[in-house]
C-alpha cells in the first residue's frame, strides 16, 4: 500500500513538474527546486524548498500536495493528512491536479491510518467525480480500490457489488471476473471460483491472475494436480511470480512438480527461468545435490551471477559444505556493493555453523552498521558470543535487540536461557514467557517448545514439536529440534533415535553440532559416537558428489588445436552452427568477431535481427554490420563444450580474427593448454 501511494505521488510529482515547467513562472522556483530534489531522494532539502514555496503562496494546492507526499513518505501520516486537507481547501480550477487526486491520495492516508469509513466516504466522492467525466480508467480504477479496501475489512458483499458494477461497464473486464472469484473463495465457494476464473480464461488466457486465484480453488477442494498446473501456468504468464502463492501447493506433490517443469525445459528453447524453478523444486525436496548440480549447469550454460552464488551457497551450507557455501557467499558479495544486507547474514550464519565464531560476528557487525533496527543481527550475534563463551557480550547483544525490536520470540529465549543459565530463574521465566506470548504458531521457525521445556511443561513441549513436525514432516532442522530436547530431558535413546532421522533428511551441522550443549547429556553415549561417524563419512561422500556435479576435476572437452607460424594456437569451433576457427588468446578479455564473417553470418541465417543489440546500432541492406555493433551468439560450441547466449562485438576490420576473451573461456571452467600434445583442455 505504501509503495503504491508512493508511485502515484511521484507520478503527480511528474505530472506538476511539466506543467510548471511550461509555465516558466519565477514564482514557483522552490517548488520546482523541490522536484528536483525529490528526484535525488533528498527529502530534506525537498521540505525546505517547498515550506519556502508555502510562505512565497500559501494558497498553491499543489505545493501542500507534495508536501503531504513527502510527510506520507516519512511515516508522518498526521502532517500528510493535515497538508492534503489544506490542498483541498485551496483547490480551484486552475490548478494542475484534477480534485479527485487529492481525494485519491487522502483516502491512501485514511488506509494507513486504518479509519476505512473515511478511506471510503473518499472513494464514494471519488466515484462521482469520474463518473461525471466519464473517464472509464478511473472508473474502473476507483471501483476496483474501493471493492478491495471492502475486501479488507470482510465486508464481502460491498466488495462483490464493486467487481459487479465494473462488468456494467464492461461485461469482459478481467480485473472484476477475478475479484469476484477471489471473494467466492474467501466465503468457500471454490467451484463457484473455479467456473468463474474458466470464463475468465476465454477472454484472454494470458492474465496471471486467472491461475493464481483458480489454484487456490483446485488446492482447497483437495485438486492437488489441476492446482500445481494452474501454479505453472501462473508462473509462465507473471513477469514476477509470487512463490509464496504456491510453494505450499507444489510441496504437496513434488514428484509431479518436478514432472511438470522437466517436460517444460524439454520443450522450450529459451528454459533460464524454469532451470531455475527446477531447483527450487530440488531444495522443497531437501536434494541439495541435485539442486548444486543445476546450478552449476545454469552457471555454465548462462554465465555467473550474484543469484547463482546466492542460492547455491544456501544449498551447500544445508549439506554441511562450508568451504563451498563461504566461497559463493563471498563471490556474491564481491559482485555487489559490498553492502548486501542478505548476503552477508548467509555468510554469517556459514561461519556460525562452521564454528568460525570470530568471522561470524565480524559479518554480523557489518549487517549491524547497515541496519542497526534489526534484531535479528544482535541475537545472531549474541549466540555467536555464548558460543565463543563469552557470556557478557552475549547479554548485551541480546539486550541490545530487544530494545530496538520487542517482536522477536527468538531473542527472549536467547536471553531467557542465559538468564537460567545465570541462576536468574525469574527474569529466565519472564522472557519465556514472553516467547509463548509471541510465538504461537507450530510451523518451522517456532521456539516456543524451548519455552514451554524451561518453565517444566514438557508434556506441552512434545505435543508442540509434534505438531510442528506434522505440519513439515521433510524438514530435518524439526527433528534435530526435537532431539535437542528429548536430550535435554534425558529420553537418551528417544534423542539419538530423533537425531537419526535428522541426518537421514539431510541435517550436516556437525560443527553446530559438537558445539551445541543442548546435545550434552548424549555427547558420550557410544550410540551417539557412533551415528555422527557414521554420518560424518556419508557427509564426504555427499561433498564429493556435489564436487563432481560442478565439474572441477571432470573433463569435458578435449580439442586438437593448430600451431600458428607466430606461435598462436588456432582452434575449431561452431557459431550458430557455422564452423570457424577462433585464436585462443588469454590476453583478450571479450569475444570479437569480423564484419565479414558477421556479415556472412547475418546473410546465411546464422545471425537474424533480433541477435543484433543497441538502439544506435543497425545492419545495411547489403548485410555489412557498422563498428561498434553487439550481437547476441545464441550458441559457441568448442569439442563437445557449450554456452548459449553469448554477446560479442563486431570490429570493422574485415581480417580481425575470431578471439574468445577470458570472459567467454572462464564460464566453461577450467581451462588447460597441453603444450605436449598441442591440445585445448576443458575442465567442468
């Protein structure tokens, strides 16, 4: 809601700016200095120079219109509401902003305040302006808003007469079909839903929303199949597909998900995105090898990115790989700014469960100095500090986050279990309970059953891990839970037998692990001894698999090159299928490529228009590309190594070689010259 009144201010902002501009009027200086700085994100100056426009002219509508922009930006909804009010007031006829914006922006200021009957007594007015204009977009615009602010407060019949008096309008409006559907499903009426998102689809089968909400339906009449494919029709059709719209839909039948997105990758050319959902589909069903391995083929065939290191970092660190996981963690931060908030707390908690404490906390602070509101950091931070065993530190980290964030039931017990540690039962009991107050929902994340078992109500903390397990029963860190506390209570066998099941799922955190005293009681017990032995020679064999599904020491390719005069190596290759041969040269950086051979190229169909990329650059009607021009290879084939999508320049020098720089070279992996036998090695 937020980000949305924010857009539309800023478009008014827009809108004004050109208007004053052709005005040309010396006395709207400071509101025109005022846009330029909101332009630049600076807020501050933004105020000054508009509270100067005020003083100047106190009567000019729009500047406390943008004013109350600013101040709704700030959170500061008293001042936004004050300054839209006063707008109205001196709203006339000559002013550049219809009446009805000004009321559209001061019902977005009610929402945020939460006094709806207001937000819709401004609708209402809103409604019978645009009606007397008979602009249908805000028509439909103003209905549509006003029908989901009745849909928030739960007043669904209100909201159902809106979507119906949009179909008034217009009998094949989409928006209204699927609004309508929404409400059908919020009552339970999933058929309904379902018969009217059908219709929906005849009018045009592109609209995403059809299949979003039609899912749904399928997923609450039990229709696990007919939803998951209305999930991937939901993701082919929306630029920026929500998953959490459907993870809980597909992890109910992975194996027919994982199904569906192969036979997808089978059949279309340009596969990127569902490569990339296939390994979600791997990590949902805890394969982390398998979801590596994708990424490493994604990674060879499409190049590096942040997002590859990302998620492939996760995925080694889920397999106890640390090495791996901090390496990639590390690659992306490098790729950013140096500040990325996310990427830094992955690798902190990498080094965490690697047992690095010191590293750990080093990236923590960083996350700190960037957020310092944040209390996830601290309590991060603060068990870091308990690990290392110092205590004290721990306290005030722990201290620290609960007093910029009351919310989190996770830093309670953090600093609950320090207290009981201290001897301090009271203020131990008063944090614990405070975590029953906040967390009260069994799904992965929850700590109340840790709450529950330090205030003596053990009875309540199985049935709560139970719970929690039955919601999840794939996800190992649940019953490495539970292990911990049927150690803690003493249940020796019970907690070695949980612990198993932890591991078979996948559970690696040996270091965690040997560090963690919750596992204290059982540490000695030779059963124990035994099963992280065990364990721990699978976790190499695991780490060797994935090693082998990134290729590091698997040969690829090996290609016979040519010896030149000049002691250059010459070596075949195919470009779209056109057989050439490109100088390998480690000194050149890009892929080049002569106009002749592109020009020939573009003639004989190797190339076509659309492979030729920039605005200011074009092709001649004789075939002959200019200087400059880059061009898109859909395909460099070298021996039986492959890259899609590759971009290269075109020099106009007709005699230029074919070069492959370093930043083609690096993406197949490793590259070896065997000087011996005048061979080009390819390593995965």
């Amino acid at each position: 809601m937020k980000k949305n009144f924010l857009i539309a201010f800023m478009l008014m902002f827009m809108s004004l700016q050109m208007c004053y501009a052709q005005k040309n009027q010396t006395s709207d200086y400071n509101l025109r200095k005022a846009y330029e700085m909101l332009d630049q994100n600076n807020d501050n100056e933004a105020l000054k120079y508009v509270n100067q426009q005020i003083q100047e002219t106190p009567k000019l509508a729009e500047a406390y219109a943008v004013r109350a922009g600013v101040y709704y930006g700030q959170e500061k909804y008293g001042s936004a509401l004050s300054d839209i009010n006063t707008s109205i007031k001196y709203w006339n006829k000559n002013c550049d902003l219809a009446k009805y914006d000004l009321y559209w922006y001061r019902a977005r200021i009610y929402m945020m305040l939460e006094e709806y009957d207001k937000a819709i007594d401004d609708y209402d007015c809103i409604y019978k302006m645009v009606v007397k204009e008979k602009n249908l977009d805000n028509i439909h615009q103003v209905l549509y808003t006003r029908a989901h602010v009745f849909y928030s407060i739960g007043d669904l019949e209100s909201s159902d007469a809106d979507y119906k008096l949009m179909l008034k309008y217009d009998e094949a409006n989409q928006v209204a079909m699927v609004g309508l559907a929404r409400n059908m499903i919020e009552r339970g009426d999933y058929s309904g839903a379902v018969e009217l998102c059908n219709k929906c689809e005849k009018y045009d089968n592109t609209y995403e929303e059809i299949y979003r909400f039609r899912m749904q339906a399928y997923d609450k009449m039990g229709q696990t199949d007919l939803a998951i494919d209305d999930a991937f029709l939901y993701v082919f059709h929306s630029e920026n597909a929500e998953v959490s719209y459907f993870e809980s839909i597909l992890k109910k039948h992975l194996s027919y998900s994982l199904a569906k997105v192969n036979e997808l990758i089978n059949n279309i050319s340009d596969n990127y995105k569902w490569k990339m959902f296939r390994t979600s589909i791997y990590e949902w069903k805890y394969d982390y090898v398998s979801a590596i391995a994708e990424y490493n083929n994604i990674e060879k065939e499409y190049g590096v990115s942040a997002s590859i290191y990302y998620y492939r970092s996760m995925c080694y660190s889920e397999i106890g790989d640390y090495e791996n996981a901090v390496a990639d963690i590390t690659k992306c931060i490098e790729m950013g700014s140096g500040k990325d908030y996310y990427a830094l707390g992955q690798r902190a908690q990498c080094y965490r469960e690697a047992g690095l404490y010191d590293e750990a906390i080093i990236d923590l602070s960083k996350m700190i100095e960037i957020f310092p509101m944040y209390a996830y950091a601290y309590y991060q931070r603060g068990w870091c500090y308990e690990l290392k065993g110092d205590d004290k530190s721990a306290m005030e980290n722990y201290n620290a986050g609960i007093d910029v964030d009351q919310t989190h039931p996770y830093i309670y017990l953090m600093r609950g279990e320090l207290y009981h540690k201290q001897g301090m039962t009271e203020l131990a009991n008063a944090d614990f309970e405070e975590v029953l107050k906040k967390d009260t929902v069994a799904e992965s994340g929850s700590c109340r059953q840790y709450a529950l078992h330090f205030l003596d109500r053990n009875d309540e903390t199985i049935e709560w891990m139970n719970k929690m397990i039955e919601n999840d029963p794939d996800d190992n860190g649940l019953y490495y839970d539970k292990s911990c506390l049927l150690s803690r209570m003493g249940m020796i066998d019970d907690a070695i037998a949980t612990l198993r099941t932890a591991l078979e799922k996948g559970m690696r955190s040996f270091a965690h692990i040997e560090n963690d005293d919750d596992m204290d009681p059982i540490r000695n017990h030779p059963d124990f001894i035994a099963l992280i032995d065990e364990y721990k020679n699978k976790q190499m064999l695991v780490i060797g698999e994935s090693e082998n599904s990134r290729g590091e020491n698997s040969v690829i390719s090996e290609v016979q090159m040519t010896k030149m005069y000049s002691g250059i190596y010459e070596v075949a290759c195919t470009i779209n299928g056109l057989p050439l041969k490109f100088v390998f040269d480690t000194g050149a950086s890009s892929v080049t490529i002569s106009s002749v051979e592109a020009a020939f190229m573009l003639k004989n169909g190797y190339l076509t228009s659309d492979d030729i990329k920039g605005k200011e650059y074009f092709s001649t009607a004789t075939g002959d590309i200019h200087e400059g021009t880059i061009i898109k290879l859909k395909e460099i084939k070298i021996g039986d190594a492959v890259l899609k999508n590759v971009e290269a320049s075109v020099v106009q020098n007709q005699q230029a070689p074919l070069l492959l720089g370093q930043s083609v070279l690096e993406r197949f992996g490793t590259i070896t010259i065997d000087n011996i036998n005048s061979k080009l090695v390819i390593k995965q």
